[in-house]
C-alpha cells in the first residue's frame, strides 16, 4: 500500500504544479516534495510512469452502451437471452458425429445438440468447455475455423469476432445460428421455437406480439432461411415479420452477454493500491509488458485497442484451414449483411461506425488484439487456438511473431525478437495470470431453458 501511495503523491504534486492547480489540494500533498526522499522508505515498486500506465488499464468500467440495441440493457430481454444461450432444441442437424474426443456431441443427422453454451461454457469463462479436445478449432454441427472467443467481458469491445466480422453483439448471434458449421438452424425455426417455449418471455420484452400464425405451420414452415424456399416463398412482408423477431432473438441474446462482467482481478487490486496482491514475479512481468511494447495493442481497461493487427500466426493444427484472411474477409462479410449497425434492424443507424470502412489489402491475416483479462482461462490461444500455453504465446512474441512468407500478409511493424531470458518469459506470464477477474455472478450462469 505504501509505496503505491507514495508515488501517487509524487504524481499528484506535479500535476498540479503543472497546472498550477489552485484546487486547494495541494499543500497537504506539497509537503512531501519529491525530491526529498524519506529515510528508509521502501523503493517504490513502479515508477510514475508506470503507474500512470497501469492507472490505464484498470479498473474495467461498465460496459460501452449499445444503442444499435434498443433492449441491450433491459432485464427482461436479459432473461429471455439466458434462456435462449442454453437452449439446444433448435439446433439444425449434425454434419459431424461424436468419435468419442468431441465431448459426446451426439451421431451425424441429430439434431437439438449444439446450444451457445456448448462452445461458449460460462462456467469454463465462456470458453468451449470441451477444449480437452484435441482440436485447436471450434465443434459444432462442424467443425468451424477459428478457436471460440470467451464471451465473458465481450460486450467490451467495438467489433466482434477475430476478425470483425459484426459491428455489434445482437447481429452475431443472427448469423451464428443460421450457419451449417455451428448451430444449423434457421431464422424459421427459432421464431416458432420463441411462439412454443418462450411466448410470454417473448412478449414481455418486446413492444410488438409474437405473430399468432407462428402457431402452426401453415403461413410458416417449421424451418427456413434465405436461399431455401421456405423463406424465399414467403411475401416481403412475412420475411420482414420473421427478421424483426429473428433480430430480437439476437438483442435478447446480447443483452444476456452484457450481464457476463467478470472484474476484480488481482491486477486491479494491485492498480488500486494494494502492493501484495501480484507477485514479485508478476511486477516485473508488468514492467516487461509496458516496456515491450505489449501495451500498444494490448491498450486501455479491456486491454485491447480494438483494432486489428497481422502478427503472421501460422495455420496449423488439426482442423485449422490452410488460409484465413481474418479481416480482410471479414469486413466483405460485415458491409453487405442486412444485420448491421446500418442497416433497418439496428435502433440507432447514426454511429458512423461503418463509415469510410471498405475491404482492403491492408486487412489481409489481420486480426482482433484480443483483451487479455480472463487470459488465463482461456486456452488455446490465438484465433486457431495455434497455442496451447502462455509461455507459448510469449515465446512466439520474443520471436517477433511469425514468418509471412510468401502470403502478402504485412506483418505488424511493431513485431520485432524481444531478447527475453528464460525469467523475462515466466515473469510475463505470472503478469497475465494476474488478469483473472472475480467469477460471473452465479445465477447469471444457470441453464434456464425450458
Ligand atoms: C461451435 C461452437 C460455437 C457455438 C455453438 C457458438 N459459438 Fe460463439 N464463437 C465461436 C467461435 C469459434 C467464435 C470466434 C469466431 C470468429 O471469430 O470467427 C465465437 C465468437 C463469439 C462471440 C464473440 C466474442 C468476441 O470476443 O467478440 C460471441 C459474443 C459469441 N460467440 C456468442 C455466441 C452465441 C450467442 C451463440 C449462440 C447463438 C454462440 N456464440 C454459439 C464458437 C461457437
Ligand atoms: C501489434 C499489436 C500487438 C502487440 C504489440 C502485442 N499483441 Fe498480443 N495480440 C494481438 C493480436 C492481434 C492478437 C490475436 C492474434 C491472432 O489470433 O492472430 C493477440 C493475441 C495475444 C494473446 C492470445 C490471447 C488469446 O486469448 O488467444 C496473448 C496472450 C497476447 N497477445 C499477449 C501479448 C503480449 C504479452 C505482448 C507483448 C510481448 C503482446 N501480446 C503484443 C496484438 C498485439
């Protein structure tokens, strides 16, 4: 505590001196002049500077409001969205059986096997649960390309996925469940899934009434998505009844996500003045990651810039495509989806947020700088699970990332070999194991589907 404080003191002193503060804060501050150094007063354990920086990346605020989601922080959304995270019934069929490594998914042509929750465990910090795995991607009706992202602390950031390929939380989910690779289902089959289990929910959350016809199959079949005659066949006017409440299925989804907040990590503890709650070890370790440059990326509460960056990860392990352009395909993805933050279904078409984005060579093998609280938990790592440690990770970093080659990808320039000793890499790691937060509020991790 005390040697924190005293640097506080430091810093506060000069910032008013620099300001010529006139808040009537400084005389009592004034008299510890920093230039006098008290007799025996311990060596303080991070400098100005360093604790300027720490001050940066903690503690972790409230979560950015999404006003693209009108329902984003409603309650009654929320439950309706923790209901619909662990439903399995509406999974499409499986493409991929269980081979007994695959956590007993189910045989090919099940259905009602795959739910949100089963890559994203929120017991397990919203990580696939089943990454004892031997595969570095993730399984659903098939196997998919990329290593699942956790999705506590997700509401966090500016675009989601690896690659950026949504523009906000509630289109994610739109997508997700409609793709053969993960759930299989379709936009016809969770609007009567919301009609037959979850009515009243439904109804209490959303302005507009879950439409009567929804209870048989006669205006609407039982599944059915663009590109398949169920839906195509419909008028302009059912698709557009379909897509509102599809649309609300995915805000009632993120509203539930945005109650996943896990904070309270040691690091923070530490941040707030509390010298004994990271290692000697860990102090170091965050020297080391100001120092090289880690924070550049890494920036900010979230300890992410929320940008995107080519740091030549390789493709491979089992399961892992040849190629992934990451952003590069991503973005294309993005700018022509009707679920984006532009288009009718979002609540607010004023954030400017896709303005001036286009695809662009540039974006080729970039990826999203992940946040790093929660780290710990959430091997593999990389968007290809690539790594299975931390220490993995950093020596990849101490390398200077990883070898283009002939890809066109345009590695990040401030990837450069780090020179770090055998302690230098322990030291880093014991710092990021210091970024595990308080566990999720318990009954936010309950299974409430009917
Ligand atoms: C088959 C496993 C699987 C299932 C099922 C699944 N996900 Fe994911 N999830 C992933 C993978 C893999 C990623 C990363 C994908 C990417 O970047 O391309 C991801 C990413 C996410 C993210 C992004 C987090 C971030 O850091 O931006 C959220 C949020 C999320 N999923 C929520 C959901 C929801 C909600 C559902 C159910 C509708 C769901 N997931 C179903 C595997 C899965
Ligand atoms: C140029 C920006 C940049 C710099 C500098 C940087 N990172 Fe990263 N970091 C990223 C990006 C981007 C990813 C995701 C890359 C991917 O999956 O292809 C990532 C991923 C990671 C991961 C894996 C997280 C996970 O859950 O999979 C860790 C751990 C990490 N970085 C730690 C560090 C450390 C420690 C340093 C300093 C030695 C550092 N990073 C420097 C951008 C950066």
């Amino acid at each position: 505590m005390r040697t924190i404080r005293a640097v506080v003191v430091v810093v506060t002193w000069s910032v008013a001196v620099a300001g010529c503060g006139d808040d009537g804060k400084v005389a009592p501050d004034a008299a510890v002049h920093p230039d006098a150094p008290a007799i025996d007063a311990p060596a303080p354990l991070l400098t100005a500077p360093e604790l300027a920086a720490a001050h940066a990346l903690s503690p972790l605020p409230a979560p950015p409001a999404d006003l693209t989601n009108a329902y984003a922080d409603s309650a009654k959304a929320a439950a309706l969205g923790q209901m619909l995270f662990f439903d399995k019934s509406y999974a499409g069929p499986l493409a991929v059986g269980d081979d007994g490594t695959n956590g007993g998914l189910g045989a090919v042509g099940e259905t009602g096997k795959v739910s949100c929750a089963s890559c994203h465990a929120v017991g397990s910090d919203g990580m696939d649960d089943r990454r004892s795995k031997p595969n570095n991607v993730s399984l659903g009706t098939d196997f998919g390309p990329r290593n699942a992202l956790s999705v506590i602390n997700s509401a966090f950031y500016t675009w989601t996925n690896w690659g950026g390929r949504f523009d906000s939380q509630w289109s994610l989910s739109l997508a997700v469940a409609e793709n053969a690779k993960i759930m299989n289902s379709s936009r016809l089959a969770v609007a009567h899934l919301l009609y037959a289990k979850y009515r009243t929910e439904y109804d209490a959350a959303f302005p507009v009434a879950l439409d009567v016809r929804l209870a048989d199959t006669t205006t609407f079949a039982a599944t059915g998505k663009p590109g398949q005659p169920a839906f195509d066949g419909l008028s302009t006017t059912d698709q557009a009844i379909i897509n509102g409440i599809y649309v609300n299925y995915g805000k009632a989804i993120q509203a539930y996500m945005r109650t996943l907040i896990s904070r309270d990590a040691a690091f923070d503890r530490f941040v707030a003045g509390d010298d004994g709650a990271i290692s000697a070890s860990a102090v170091h370790g965050f020297k080391l990651f100001l120092a090289d440059g880690c924070v550049s990326c890494h920036a900010g509460p979230d300890f992410t810039d929320n940008q995107f960056h080519a740091l030549a990860v390789p493709q491979t392990g089992l399961h892992v495509p040849a190629s992934d352009l990451g952003r590069y395909t991503d973005v294309a993805a993005l700018l022509t989806s009707p679920f984006n933050t532009s288009g009718v279904y979002s609540n607010n078409t004023t954030t400017g947020k896709l303005t001036g984005l286009v695809q662009d060579n540039a974006q080729k093998g970039q990826f999203r700088t992940k946040s790093l609280r929660n780290v710990a938990l959430s091997a593999p790592y990389m968007h290809a699970g690539q790594h299975a440690t931390l220490d993995e990770v950093i020596t990849f970093y101490d390398q200077g990332g990883g070898d283009p080659g002939a890809s066109g990808i345009v590695k990040d320039s401030r990837l450069a070999p780090l020179g770090l000793s055998t302690q230098d890499r322990a030291d880093l790691v014991a710092f990021l194991q210091t970024l595990s937060g308080a566990p999720v509020a318990a009954g936010a991790l309950v299974d409430t589907s009917k």
